[in-house]
C-alpha cells in the first residue's frame, strides 16, 4: 500500500539557508513588493563580489560575434557596478546586443575611440572621474555616438548638466530594464539610419507632415499657421528626433542666453504647437515633455 504520509516541511530560509531564487532571475535585481517590474541598480548590500559567467572576461572587454553575418548593434556600458553591470550584460546579450564593458572613464574614453560604439550607456559616478567630464571628452572626437546616463544622481540640476554637456537621454536608478531597452532599441535606430535623420527635408507623421526646407506643416490636408517662435521651437525638436533636448537650450536658442531661466515661456508655446498638431493635446503622442528637464520629438 503507498506511503500517504504527508512530507515533513523544510528548512525556513535563513541566511545560512537562503530561499531559492526566483527562475529566470538575474544578478543586481529587485522585485517590488506586490509584483510590478522589476527595478535594477538599487544600492547593494556589502559583500563578496559577484562571479561571472563562464566565458565572461573579467578585465572589462567582453564581445559577442554577430549573429547571421549582420552586425549587432555594439553597446559600451560604462559602469563600475559589477553586479549591475552583469545585469546589463545577460539582458542585452539575450537581445543580441554585442557588449562592452569599462570600469572607470579613461578606459572608457579609450574603448569608445578604438571600438566605435553604436550606443553608450554611462554612469555618472566612476572611480577615477566625473561622468560628465566623460561626455565632454566623448562630444570633443568627431564621433556623434548617442549617449545614454544611468544614474542614481535624479536631481532636475544633474540632468541638466548631463544632457548639457552631450548626453542624449537620462535614466535615474532604480530602473526598469523594460524601458532602458526601449530607448537602447531607438537610440540605435537613429543611429543606423543618418542619413534619413540629416538630409530629410519632410518628416511624415500619422497626424501631420512637416517640410523643413518650406517651412510649412500641412495637418488633414490644410496649412497649419505657426508663428515664428512656434516654427523655431519645432525646427529644433524636429532636427533631433528621439533626443531629449533641454529647457535651456530651447530657450537661449529661440530667445536668446538672457532667457535661459524662463521656463514659463516654453510650456506656453508647447501648449499651442500641441492645440495645432496633436490629437488629444492632454496626452500628447510626438511632443514629448520631460518633466523637469526639456522637450523630446517622438516621430
């Protein structure tokens, strides 16, 4: 006759005696409570340093060959993490990113001039200098290469300064690896096609078309009026789709350096240009803003 005697219990979890861990997890992650997704680059506990997988070089350089003959898009993560920066690795590698690692920001400037990365993704607190001094030596080179800051500094002065100096998007840490892919993904799509993002002369969206070398926006087949400002507050978002542009530069370049610090004015115009183009202005679809920081022109 079978056993039915109901299995004892095991052992409650304890640090000697941990819980095993959730599949499908990795390194530097920390579920929410009540589920939700999941954040990274949460300040970590002390203790020994994370392992890494086999194969992985633990002096800073790891690249994955190409998938198909067709070129991976190459991400140079700059971050001295290295529980964070195993997080990064497993989740673009799984989506076919080709991965680059630097520690501290002279190496960094080093791999970024010998390896032509299509994207970086820098935090702003390395050992040896400031993130930001890193972005002006990456603006210095020829290179445009998009540059992306994951940062725990979340202050509206600190972006500022980041995206000032060059950088072209923003991430405060804690964050959600969903959406650090996403503007990864558009990052490198702006990346791979500059010539439609230099030489276009008509950006087509599904509510309006502008013509950049006419000057005009056409919206259901009539001319949309813009007033000067309104054109020139456009022009520039629409040069650099995709990009957050900041308060600051909108303002010196449309009213001059005196301006910088009347924010009031932008969230005017913005208001209008979103009544004549967006179709529901309350939640805007392609004028973007960035609280605190500026305005993005999603296409």
């Amino acid at each position: 006759m079978p056993d039915r005697t109901t299995p004892a219990p095991g052992p409650r979890p304890s640090p000697a005696n941990p819980a095993p861990a959730r599949p499908g997890s990795a390194p530097g992650h920390h579920a929410p409570p009540g589920g939700g997704p999941v954040l990274y680059g949460r300040p970590r506990p002390q203790g020994g340093a994370i392992p890494y997988p086999r194969g992985t070089s633990s002096a800073g350089l790891h690249a994955h060959g190409r998938k198909g003959g067709t070129p991976m898009p190459r991400v140079l993560v700059v971050e001295d993490d290295p529980q964070l920066v195993r997080a990064l690795r497993i989740n673009l590698q799984v989506r076919t990113f080709e991965v680059q690692e630097a520690r501290d920001g002279r190496t960094a400037l080093r791999l970024a001039a010998a390896h032509e990365p299509d994207v970086i993704v820098l935090d702003l607190g390395l050992p040896d200098m400031d993130g930001v001094d890193v972005i002006r030596g990456l603006r210095r080179s020829p290179s445009q290469v998009p540059i992306l800051v994951l940062s725990a500094r979340h202050t509206s002065e600190d972006k500022v300064r980041a995206l000032d100096a060059g950088a072209d998007d923003y991430v405060t840490k804690p964050f959600s690896m969903d959406e650090l892919l996403a503007r990864l993904r558009a990052a490198t799509r702006r990346r791979q096609s500059p010539a439609e993002s230099d030489e276009a002369v008509t950006v087509t969206t599904d509510e309006f078309t502008i013509d950049l070398a006419a000057k005009k926006v056409h919206r259901g087949g009539r001319t949309v009026r813009l007033t000067p400002t309104e054109w020139h507050l456009l022009e520039i978002l629409v040069d650099n789709p995709g990009r957050l542009v900041t308060q600051r530069r909108l303002l010196q370049e449309v009213w001059g350096p005196t301006y910088a610090a009347h924010s009031n004015y932008l969230r005017v115009y913005m208001a209008q240009l979103r009544r004549k183009l967006e179709r529901d202005p309350a939640r805007p679809r392609y004028l973007i803003t960035e609280p605190g920081m500026g305005y993005r022109f999603e296409p």
